[in-house]
C-alpha cells in the first residue's frame, strides 16, 4: 500500500468516532462535543502526569531524612547516635503536623497584607490552584520541604540539647519562623509580589527568586542552626584553656558518607521537583536542565573543597569534600532554573572554595562549636547561591548585561529573610533558655544522651 492510500485510511479511521451511530455524517454539534471532550481527556492526562511527578519528588524529598540522619550520626560520637536518629524522626512527625494544622495556612493563605497568611486549622479549603494539581499532593510536597529546614538545626546542636527542648524549638520552626518567611517567597507575600505597584518591582524592577530554597530553607535552617550553637556553648572538651579549638572526630565517616550519597539522590527530587510539572516540552526541557545544573555544582563544589583542603592541610579531607558536595547543592538551589550549565560549575566552585574557609573561622576565631559544619553548607552557602543567582541568572542576570536590579533584589531579598531566621531564632532560644534551658547536664553530656535521654543505645556490643 502507498503512502497515500495509508494517509487516507488512517484518516477513515480517525473519522469513525464523529459517526452517529446510524451510520450517518456527524454534525457540526457532535464534532464540537468529541473535540471538548478530547481537549478535557488530554488536560486530565496532563494534570495526573504532573500529579505524580510532584509527589515522586515528594518521596525523594522525604528520603532525604535518612540522609541527613545517617549525615549527622556519623560526623558526632556513638554515644549520641540514638539522640541523632530520634531527632530526625520527630522533626518530621511533630513538623508535618504542625504545617498541616497552622503552617500550610500562614504560608500559602492571604489575607496578611504580604506579611503572612491566616493559620488554616487543618482545612485546605482555602487554597484553589489554577494548574489543577490536588491540594492534598501540594500539602505533603510542601511538608516535607519545612521538615528540611527543620532537621537541618539538629546537626548543629548535637551531643548537648535537652530532648524535650529540640522537640519545643523544632515545633516553633515548622509552626512560625519557616512558614512566615516562606510565605514572603513562595506563598504570594512581598518578596514574590509582581503587581506594578509593589515594593520590590518600585524598588528593584523585579521580585525575589529562589526557585527550589537557597534561601527559603538552607540559609534559613543554617542561620538557626548557628544561633542554636552559639546559645548553647560548646561541647565539652572543644576549646582547651589556650582557646584553642580541638578536633572531636564524629564516629563513622561510613554512615556520613551514605547520608551525603542519600541527600545527593533526594536533591534530584528537590531541585527539579519545584518545577511541579512534568507534561509537556517546557517542563521536560526544565526538569531536565535543572537535573543536571544540580548534579554540576555537587560536583565542582566537592571539588573545590578537595583541592582546597589538600592544599591547606596537606591532605584531601574526605569529612570537608562530603560538606562541599552538601555546599555546592545548596548554592544551586536558588538558581538551578536560571543560570546556565557553566554557572551552576562556577556556584558550586565558589561555594566549594569558601565552605573550609568558613567551618574555621566559625569554629577557630568565633568558638561556636558546629558539630557538622551545618552553618557554613547550609547558612553559608545559601546566602552565596542566592546572591549568585542574581549575577549569572541567564535572563536578569548583572553578568549578562541586564543590570543590578535582580542583583539587588536577590542581596535585599537573602538579607530579610536571614534576619528575620536570626531575630525569631534568638528570642525562641533565649525563652527556651531561661525557661527550662536548652543544654543537659555535663553528667549527662560525657556519658552520652542515649542512655539518659531515650533509655537506650544505638550500638550494643
């Protein structure tokens, strides 16, 4: 059969279901009926692909737990493993419920004059999306983002915080400081406000980008995170008498290892995953782009850090390249959309070369005593990934020639949110402080919050 006549039978066929049934030609009525009705079959099919994208992304989200866990447990000693894995099991339940019942609300709700949303009580009526996508899949997507957030205070803290007092702040985080600020980026406040008579297009002629959480969750979970450490003082033994600082191994570089290689793999859920759609070309091509803008700037940020601590300490320190892999991913995070394939290498350079250089002036000139180095990967680096967005941005970006006013909306916009981490943090911690304090006994701190805190331990030989 030639080409044509295969051209004209497939065009019968496809005309069979304009049919009446009779046999007769369909009308004009009936024509405009299949066409509605294939045009909703197609859209449905759509909404349901990008339905399941969002909540696969939600999973490898979620997977990052295990990875921050394992990441944390291995960089402290063995006495406080229990304490590590219980934290980062009980952030997540007591965070998702806590966003669910009042965060969800305050972040995405209106009604605040930019400032924040009204707590929802645990009713998602009050959002209506215009992709279709179910409020329901929405919610948990954007659970188990405050639970990053949330989590990433822990590391900083660990070995010496009362358990019931991580429960305390942990539920503040998810309930208060992370939706509120949230809310200003991603949940329709001010930072986000594109109408013309906004403050922030007034002011810098665009709006604040932070595509997957440089920002919203790193840098604001850092910034907490340092605050935390410094409240509670440093653990025993940390700085001799001469005020030197001292180097308290963490007990498995193994567990800390597979925690990195996990958080790497739930990064491919974070970044690509706030695309929040998977159908058609574009959002393919963007899922794709940002897959691998992520992956680029892991690299070149584990990279760096190698390099940099092999030169510096005369050897490649495999605890530092497993953080600058961590520094890199969170640089990205903000642009990981907007810059092209090179600017993600040079994001993750950039954040590779400062994050050893910041572990030590936090530690060595400062005395805070950050048991993961929590502070400089994820407050940090956050803070270089945002403010980078906005000189490599392909479109907007200073260094394509488009000016400083997403530059400086990106600066302006990393300062307000980082203050407001650091201002609500520091009156949290200091009421917790004086109210049932914050840090356990030295008893308790040198034999180890497992037995003490949980009953248990989470090695028995």
């Amino acid at each position: 059969m030639t080409s044509k006549y295969k051209r004209f039978s497939m065009l019968i066929l496809m005309s069979m279901p304009l049919l009446s049934v009779l046999g007769e030609p369909a009308t004009a009525v009936d024509m405009a009926k299949d066409l509605s009705e294939l045009k909703a079959a197609s859209s449905d099919s759509a909404i349901s692909i990008n339905t399941v994208w969002m909540l696969l992304a939600a999973m490898l989200v979620f997977f990052m737990q295990p990875g921050f866990a394992l990441c944390e447990a291995g960089f402290t000693r063995p006495k406080n493993t229990a304490n590590i894995l219980m934290k980062n099991f009980v952030d997540f339940m007591v965070g998702s419920i806590a966003f669910w019942l009042v965060g969800f609300g305050i972040m995405f709700g209106a009604n605040g004059a930019g400032f924040m949303g009204m707590p929802n009580l645990g009713d998602l009526s009050f959002l209506k999306r215009d992709d279709g996508l179910p409020i329901e899949g929405f919610l948990i997507f954007e659970t188990v983002f405050c639970a990053t957030s949330a989590t990433i205070v822990s590391g900083a803290m660990a070995e010496r915080t009362k358990f019931s007092m991580y429960l305390v702040y942990s539920l503040f985080i998810s309930l208060i400081i992370y939706p509120i600020e949230g809310h200003w980026s991603w949940g329709g406040g001010w930072l986000c406000d594109s109408s013309s008579d906004s403050f922030m297009m007034k002011t810098f002629g665009t709006t604040f980008h932070d595509f997957a959480g440089s920002a919203v969750v790193h840098s604001v979970g850092g910034w907490i995170a340092l605050v935390g450490a410094w409240f509670l003082g440093p653990r025993r033994g940390k700085y001799g008498k001469d005020g030197k600082s001292r180097a308290i191994p963490g007990h498995s570089l193994a567990l800390a290892a597979l925690g990195v290689f996990i958080l790497w793999f739930g990064w491919f859920g974070f970044n690509p995953g706030s695309q929040l759609a998977a159908f058609g070309e574009e959002n393919r091509n963007a899922i794709s782009h940002v897959f691998v803008t992520t992956n680029i700037s892991a690299c070149a940020g584990g990279l760096a850090t190698l390099f940099v601590s092999w030169m510096r300490y005369g050897k490649p320190s495999l605890s530092l390249t497993l953080n600058g892999i961590l520094a890199g991913l969170v640089g990205v995070t903000a642009g990981c959309d907007m810059v092209s394939i090179g600017g993600a290498f040079i994001i993750g350079i950039v954040c590779g070369i400062v994050l050893p250089f910041s572990v030590e002036i936090i530690d060595h000139k400062f005395h805070i005593d950050d048991a993961v180095g929590a502070a400089s990967v994820h407050g940090v680096c956050g803070v270089i990934g945002t403010i980078m967005t906005g000189l490599l941005a392909v479109e907007g970006g200073a260094f394509y020639g488009d000016g400083f006013g997403f530059f400086g909306a990106q600066v302006f916009g990393i300062i307000v949110i980082d203050a407001w981490a650091i201002l609500t943090s520091y009156i949290l911690f200091k009421v917790l402080d004086k109210i049932h304090g914050l840090r356990v006994p030295a008893r308790i701190e040198e034999e180890g919050l497992d037995v003490y805190e949980h009953g248990e331990t989470a090695y028995n030989n």
